[in-house]
C-alpha cells in the first residue's frame, strides 16, 4: 500500500478579496502537506522553472530521498509566475514516461465575463512509472485539463463539459488521453489532476474506464463549492482512505488516498477532513477559512 497526494497549489499564491496574493506561500503549501507525508505527491499549477517541487517534496516527505519529475505546460496566469506546469514527487525511483499534451479544445478564447481575449494555457499530464514494493509496478499519471468554464464565445455563449461544444470536447479529449496512454504501454494506473470539469466520472470514469476514488456525493475541493480535484485508478487498484484536505485561503484543496491493490469485498471510502495551512504558535483550535475569486465556478483553474 503507498499514500498518495494530489495538490494544485496555483504557483504557491493564496487567494484574497482582489484576487491571486503576490506573495509567495509555498512553504504554507508545504505545512499542509507535511501532515499527510505521501509516498507520492502530484502537484499542478506549479512553477515548473524553480525549486518549488523540491522544497514541497521535502516539506510533504521529510528525512526521505525523493525523485522529482517537472514539466511546463502553459504561460501563467497568477502573478509572480511566468508558468505552469505539473510535477511528480516520490520516495520510490521514477522511471519518466512521454508527457501527454492535450490538444486545445476549438472554441472562442473570450474571458466569461468581460469578453476579452484570452490565451488558452494549454494543458496536460505528466506520465511516471514505479516500482512501489509489494503493490508492484504503478504507473502514475497527473495532469490538468482546460477549464472552458473560464471561456464564452464571441455570441456570448458559457462553455461546460455538460452540453455542447464543451461536452463534445470532453469527449474528444479523453478518446484522446485513452489512445495516449495505451501508447505508452499505461495498465494499471492511479491518474490524479485538477479535472475542471463538474461532471469528471462522465469522461474518465466511463470514456476511459477508470475506477472513481470518491463516493456519492462527491466531497467538495474548493471553495466554491466543486469537486475538481480527483483521483481515479485502474480497476486492479483500489484507493482507500479517500480524503479531501481543506487548505484555507487557497482555490483548491488537496486530496489523498492509500492505493492497494482492488480487494472486491472492500469498497473506496470517502471523507473529508479539515485542516489550516499555518498552525498556531500555542493552544487552541484550528481555524478553518478560505479565499474565493469571482463568483461561484469561475475563480480557478
């Protein structure tokens, strides 16, 4: 059994009443993750040209060797971050696979509300494969895909992954990601990402035939209220201990389970947990909060 943790952490910047923080918070980041100290993590939105994975990596795992895998996939769009990419921390060797980048979806890169134009920030996955001991030989997939919900067309048009053109996309999109990773020899596989979709079983549970790690309902991982941030497997893995970590003054929360291999008579369990990004100095109670950008469903990606 190996835990693993999955976290967007918007190129370490946390979230306040105008938006992204220039501040870089990446150690808070780090404070989170180090209560859960994964064998591996997955991080998107991470700043791919810096040190980031490693000091999360060391935070998240500490006094354990650690093999990191880092890719750039976009231009940002937080400030203080000129990209993003996605990153693959683990305790056990890594050997890398081909990245997969998705192809943009063809559609009208306006902003939602002002209609302004905007660049598509392509996105993708970072593909690993280990040797985890007992449980064997897993391959580890992590990525994001677009979020079109941040789109409309030039006629005013919302995209999403329910209906229309957002709907044919994802579907396009995850034929696509399924013929990628049969490229790569990919069979057994835990896949981790900010999904940005309100409906991801519909596409990786069912177009790719994964297994999904969360229960009905689906517990929520970001502020506003969605559930994005998601972990499937191939049906020869099962994810126990399912949990979502509330990460105050952040856009996602991260999310954590321990993979062994599918026993049929034990189910995947979901819940979640809170939990601040700074810990007190002295006694007293944690305090839970957490920063929102615009309205509900279009402050992240």
């Amino acid at each position: 059994m190996i835990s693993i943790a999955f976290a967007n952490i918007a190129g370490g910047r946390l979230v306040g009443p105008d938006g992204y923080d220039d501040a870089d918070r990446t150690a808070d980041f780090g404070q989170a993750l180090a209560g859960l100290q994964p064998d591996v993590l997955i991080v998107t939105e991470l700043d791919p040209d810096g040190d980031q994975l490693k000091r999360l990596a060391a935070a998240a795992m500490p006094g354990r060797k650690t093999y990191r895998l880092q890719h750039g996939f976009s231009n940002s769009h937080i400030p203080g971050v000129k990209r993003l990419g996605v990153g693959i921390a683990s305790t056990y060797p890594l050997t890398e696979l081909d990245r997969i980048d998705l192809p943009n979806p063809s559609i009208d890169y306006l902003h939602w509300r002002t209609g302004q134009p905007m660049d598509p920030h392509p996105k993708g996955f970072l593909v690993a494969r280990g040797d985890f001991g007992a449980l064997g030989a897993v391959d580890i997939v992590g990525g994001q895909v677009c979020p079109i919900h941040m789109f409309r067309s030039a006629s005013g048009v919302e995209y999403t992954y329910r209906k229309g053109v957002g709907r044919d996309y994802g579907e396009q999109m995850t034929a696509y990601l399924r013929d990628e990773l049969a490229a790569r020899g990919i069979r057994r596989a835990v896949v981790a990402g900010d999904l940005n979709m309100p409906n991801p079983r519909e596409f990786f549970g069912e177009t790719l035939g994964l297994v999904d790690a969360f229960g009905d309902p689906p517990p929520v991982t970001t502020p506003d209220g969605r559930s994005i941030d998601r972990l499937f497997s191939t049906r020869d893995l099962i994810t126990r201990e399912v949990e979502v970590v509330q990460v105050p003054g952040a856009d996602h929360f991260a999310v954590v389970c321990r993979l062994t291999r599918r026993e049929p008579e034990a189910p995947a369990i979901g819940r979640v947990r809170q939990q601040d990004l700074v810990r007190p100095r002295s006694g007293g109670r944690l305090r839970s909060g957490g920063g929102r950008r615009g309205p509900a469903g279009r402050g992240s990606r």
